[in-house]
C-alpha cells in the first residue's frame, strides 16, 4: 500500500516479469477478492475481472457502496495524519491493509515523522506479494500474511517483535474491515485481544459499513456473501460498542465523511473507474454508509 498510484505498468492479469511470480500459485483469479474490490472501488488497477465484475453488480444493487468505499480512504488518511501529527503517534498496525494504493498509511504517518513505523495485516496472498516488493527498501514497515483475529500469532511475528514497541502508544486501525468478519468470528473479541496488547495512551482507528434500514442491511449482507467471504452490516449501536471503554475523540461516532472533513480530500466519483462508468452518485439519504471514529486508551 513506492506505493504510488500510476508507479505501476502491470495488472494482476499481466504482472511484471519476475517480481511477482511468487503470487501466482497462490490466488485463483476466478474468485473475487475483498480487498480487490476495494482496490477496484477507490480507482486502483490492481484487480482482475472477476472482482469488477463483482463491483459492477454490488453498484447495481447498492448504487452508494462503491462511493462510500472512497469516502472510508479520506477518513483513512485524515485520522492518520490526526494521529501522527497531533498526538505524536509514531507506530500502527493496519488491519486489513488492503493493496498497496496512493497516500498509505506509512507514507502519511512519516511526512510527520519519517521514523514511523507501520505493520500491515492482510490475507490476501496479492497484498503479500506487492507489498513485500513495493516495500523491501523501507526498513521501518512489514507487512504480514495473517488473519487480523489471528492476535496472537501477529503479536508474535518478528518482524511485528522488531517494529512495535509495545511499551509505547500505539494506533491499532480496523478501517472498513470488521464487516468482513461473521459472528461466529466474535468481531468485537478480536478488537479486544489487540487494545489489551497496546498501552495506556494508544488509539483505536475504526471504520464500518453500518444501516439502520434492516432490509437494506440484510440485502448488502446476503450479495458480499455470496459473492466472497464476509461478515455483516452491523448497526450503529453495535459498531458503537467496539468503542467500549475508550474514549472517544470529537467529533465521536460519526458518518466518515463528517469525521474532520477536509477541502483537499479528494473528490471522488463513482463515475472514475477506468474500467467503465457506473451509475450517477446516489441521491437522497444513504440507506448504508461508513460509520467512523477514533477512540483513546485510557
């Protein structure tokens, strides 16, 4: 997640010569990919035909969901740039990291303070690959293939051991990726695992697709479900309860876009996809949308 959009010439249909070998066994490029759609939904190139497929039919469904997907990038790079710039934060471990795109969470963090240092969790074998190639020269992020409720075994790693100093603050983000996680997978459970590894003073970044319409809610649900592996829409009040105990920082529990809205966040449409235009950007009230905050441990 250089992590330069446009740096790239490749596709995963057609990687570059050699340096991505070591992914192809591993990805079966007839099953869509989370964190490819993602990719595919903030404008990244990143992706095969199977996950814009997969996008084309979730806008026809959800006219909003791809729009909101850009909408959690802002609030990304906004609560990054809070943590690194106002509260000194200098170390984060990235749940869910996603594809290696423009403005990463290292590259926003060490503009404040170039020694910040960054641990990526993905279990995309894609994610692996690139990240590994695109930051081998950077000796102050790693990123890991593992299952973000996998607590234990990231806490363990080596690379986890000689980045994060666990005596110190630091900022756990699960940002647009708790929905990925079925109940049964106890979400809240794997949020508590990691704050009780970090010290007074760290933060909670999180970000998740939430409705008070329980059609709707249900309707996302059963579409990402059938289509790849997924959790659920959850309701305001249960993402509030991620929050539990920690306190949160103004503006609090809120729609990401009104999370410090910023006039040189991007401006993004669901009609920029290179790949094809969507529908118009959704009128009227969103009937699902990207419920936000950032919360400090006591």
């Amino acid at each position: 997640m250089a992590f330069v959009k446009g740096a790239r010439m490749h596709t995963p249909e057609s990687p570059s010569s050699g340096r991505f070998d070591t992914w192809s066994a591993a990805v079966d490029p007839t099953v869509a990919s989370v964190a490819r759609i993602y990719d595919y939904a903030i404008g990244g190139k990143d992706n095969f035909k199977v996950d814009r497929d997969v996008a084309h039919a979730l806008v026809a469904e959800v006219p909003e969901a791809l729009l909101f997907a850009r909408e959690n990038r802002s609030f990304l790079r906004r609560a990054v740039r809070f943590l690194a710039a106002e509260c000194g934060i200098r170390q984060f471990i990235d749940h869910g990291s996603g594809l290696p795109t423009a403005d990463n969470v290292h590259q926003i963090a060490q503009r404040s303070e170039p020694d910040s240092r960054v641990v990526y969790i993905d279990n995309d074998p894609v994610v692996l690959a690139y990240g590994r190639v695109l930051l081998a020269e950077d000796g102050n992020t790693a990123v890991l293939h593992a299952d973000m409720g996998a607590t234990e075994s990231i806490l363990a790693e080596e690379r986890t051991r000689q980045l994060i100093d666990f005596t110190e603050p630091v900022a756990a983000l699960y940002v647009s990726v708790l929905h990925c996680i079925p109940d049964d997978a106890d979400p809240g459970a794997v949020v508590a695992r990691m704050l009780d590894a970090v010290p007074s003073g760290s933060y909670l970044v999180l970000s998740h697709i939430v409705s008070d319409d329980e059609q709707a809610a249900a309707h996302f649900t059963e579409f990402m479900t059938s289509s790849t592996t997924w959790g659920r829409v959850r309701s305001p009040e249960e993402v509030a309860g991620f929050f539990t105990g920690l306190e949160l920082v103004e503006p609090g529990l809120v729609d990401v876009v009104n999370w410090r809205p910023d006039p040189e966040d991007p401006v993004w449409s669901v009609t920029d996809s290179p790949f094809g235009e969507f529908p118009p950007d959704p009128a009227g009230p969103k009937k699902l949308w990207e419920l936000g905050g950032i919360a400090r441990k006591p």
